[in-house]
C-alpha cells in the first residue's frame, strides 16, 4: 500500500523502481513457504520435517528478514528520489550537461516538487503525459530552441519561485499555468524570428493572434491543445477555462516585441494596486505577474555561470547568424545587427542585453517582492534574487572586459 502510495506521487523513473520492488516484494511473498521450509529442514532435519509441527519463530524471523530487505528497498528510493530532486535546484543548474533521456524525468521530478497535480486534484501521471508530449514537439536540431532550453527555462522558474517564496504564494492555477506554459513555451519552434515567418509568409503567420507574434500564438494554441487532451479532463469547467487562459496569456508575454509594454504595465500595477491582486486568478495584475516570471526564465541565461552562460550564448546565436544570412539572400542587406555575423561583437552584444533588458526585468520583479514583503504577504523574499542580480552584474563586467580586449586587438 506505500508503494503503490508512493507511486501515484513520483516521476515515471522512480515509479519504475517501485514496480520492480513491489515485483520482488509478492515474489518474496510467495516464496517465502519455501524459504521457511528450507530454514527448517535445517533445523529440524529432513526426517522430522513430515511429523513436526510448523516452527514460529523461523517463520517470524524469516519474515523479519524480508521486512527489513523491503524497508531498505523503499528508503534507498525515496532518497534516490529527493536526491534527484536536490540536483534540479539552484541557479547554477546546467540544462546542457543532462542526457535527453533524463528531459522528462527532470520535468516530471520538478512538478511533483511543486505539487502540480495535487494542486489541480488531477492524477501526476497526467502532468507527466503532457510533459512527455510537449518535449517530443521540440525540434531537437534547433541548436537553442530545443528540448534543453525547455529544461532550462523549467527549472530556472522553478528555483525562482523556491528561493522567493512565490511557490506558496501563487494561487493552484497561477503556479499550473506558469509550469505547463514554461514546459510548452516554444512547442514547435522554427529556430527563428517573428520576422523571418512574416518576411517567408510561414503558414504560422496565418493562424496568429491579433497583436501576437505568430511563434507564441501557435505555442499557446498548442499548450492549450495539449492541456485539454491530457490535464484538464474531470476537472470543472470553470477550473479548466482559468487554466487555459492563464497559460494562454503567460506564453503570449514571450513575445520580445511586448516587452517594453508588458513591463511598463507591471511597474505601473505594482506602484498602484495592492499586492494581493497580484496573486488572484483571472486579474490583470496576476497576469502580468506571470508574464514577467515567465519572461525572466525565458531570458535567465546570461544569469547563469559565466561560463554555462557563454554555452548558451554560442548557440542562440548559431540561430541569430543563421537566420541573418537567409535574411541577406532574401533581401540583400536591411541585416538585425545581432544577427550579422560579419559585423556583430558577442560580448559586446551580452552587455546590452544584459543592462538594457534582462537586468531591469529582474530588479523590477525583486522590487516587486519587496512591496509583498513591506505589506505583509507570507512566505515572500526579495532577497532570493540578489545571487542572480549579482550573476548578472558579474558577466556584464566580464563580457565588457572581452569586449574591450577584441577592440583593443583589433
């Protein structure tokens, strides 16, 4: 009964596990009338056996015996499992060192960490479905946004809910749609830019949203498709539409080119309305609160270790520069600097983004926390963001330094 307990509550790997000790457990079981046999023919000798009577205390302490085997079994496991879940936290954590068949285990160990499905009253196998269909509609050969950068975005959303305490304070499905729109934020990505499909005439572009870039329209089309097949089926319709809308909105506060509306808005809301808003389903300022949480996973990379942060820096632009070359074919110049191999500098670039986006997008979230702090929302700590400010802070004085050293090179 523990077992199968258990099992209802951990990823598909650490359920494996249980299966095959709950297999050795009956089989155990049902040997264990040879087993004390055995034991008592040694004792009683072969000739006595057919007339004695059965021994009591063999049979207890072979039972004993197996009762200890299966109680290491189930502690060596449930450390196995917060072991795994221990390794996912943290602001240093390297998306790109983790095997692609360990993607949906991670995920999966992230959201029972979170309580998704107890969140939602909805079985964890469902969370672990939609997690497993969603991983599969990242295309592997887009050398950022691929399965890794799922990973990534996941579980740096999630130490930052830990570490600031949002995790408690987020209503059930406020944190489901913030996890299952990170988990499916770019099901399906081209490994280019809103422009390049407006420019190619994308068949993305027919489909897309009013005042929405055609890339996040269709991962919020396809986020929600995949919460209706897997999530959501048996919970209320009232429960179920919040959801929708909830993750619809957060992925759709992806698109760069809402950036600079999206956190005037948010700096707005959080001067005038009060903190508690921010923490209810179906306001605006709840759903700018995702939107900003979601934007700063989605951009977190150059908050990473410097040199992690490099690793990601090398591969968004392999895309950039690969997009910037088709742009030059198709119009012969009118190039993105960023995406202009020939002309543009890594570090250099690392800098403005870092101190023109990625930076204030943090300061304003931890101004935010310290607002929650000063009116009184449990749990809240804006301190949880001074290692990533300082992250930060620490890679734009390196890559400035780079940068300076190729110009003085050159």
């Amino acid at each position: 009964l523990k077992l199968c307990a258990m099992a209802r509550l951990r990823p598909r790997t650490s359920r494996l596990r249980l299966g095959a000790a709950l297999v050795v457990s009956v089989l155990l079981m049902l040997a264990r009338p040879c087993v004390v046999a055995l034991v008592r023919s040694s004792l009683v000798g072969r000739s006595q056996l057919k007339h004695s009577r059965p021994d009591v205390r063999t049979v207890r302490r072979a039972w004993l015996a197996w009762s200890r085997v299966f109680d290491r079994t189930v502690a060596t496991i449930r450390r196995q499992a917060s072991q795994e879940s221990a390794t996912v936290a943290g602001f240093g954590f390297d998306s790109l060192a983790v095997p692609p068949e360990r993607f949906c285990s991670v995920l999966a160990s992230i959201a029972a960490s979170l309580n998704i499905a107890e969140k939602l009253h909805i079985d964890a196998g469902r969370v672990e479905a939609l997690v497993e269909a969603a991983m599969a509609a990242m295309p592997p050969e887009n050398p950022y946004h691929g399965p890794s950068h799922v990973l990534d975005v996941v579980q740096f959303l999630f130490s930052e809910l830990r570490e600031t305490g949002l995790d408690e304070a987020l209503s059930p499905i406020q944190l489901a749609a913030l996890f299952f729109g990170a988990v499916a934020h770019d099901v399906g990505h081209t490994g280019t830019s809103n422009n390049l499909l407006d420019l190619t005439g994308h068949p993305y572009t027919k489909e897309a949203e009013t005042g929405v870039g055609a890339l996040e329209s269709h991962h919020a089309r396809h986020a929600v498709d995949l919460l209706r097949e897997f999530v959501t089926p048996g919970m209320s319709e009232e429960d179920a539409e919040s959801l929708y809308q909830a993750t619809r909105s957060t992925i759709h506060g992806t698109d760069m080119a809402q950036h600079s509306v999206i956190m005037e808005k948010f700096e707005k809301a959080r001067e005038e309305a009060s903190p508690a808003d921010f923490f209810r389903d179906g306001t605006e300022e709840g759903v700018l609160l995702m939107q900003v949480l979601l934007k700063s996973a989605d951009t977190s990379n150059p908050a990473r270790p410097l040199a992690l942060a490099k690793a990601w820096n090398s591969r968004v632009y392999q895309e950039f520069y690969a997009e910037g070359d088709q742009v030059r074919l198709l119009q012969g110049g009118n190039v993105n600097p960023m995406h202009d191999r020939e002309t543009n500098s890594i570090p250099k670039s690392s800098v403005g983004f870092i101190n023109f986006h990625v930076k204030g997008l943090f300061l304003q979230l931890q101004g935010f926390l310290a607002r929650c702090e000063q009116d009184g929302i449990a749990g809240i700590k804006s301190s949880g963001l001074d290692v990533v400010v300082a992250q930060l802070e620490s890679n734009a004085a390196s890559f400035a330094k780079e940068a300076e050293a190729a110009e003085v090179g050159a």
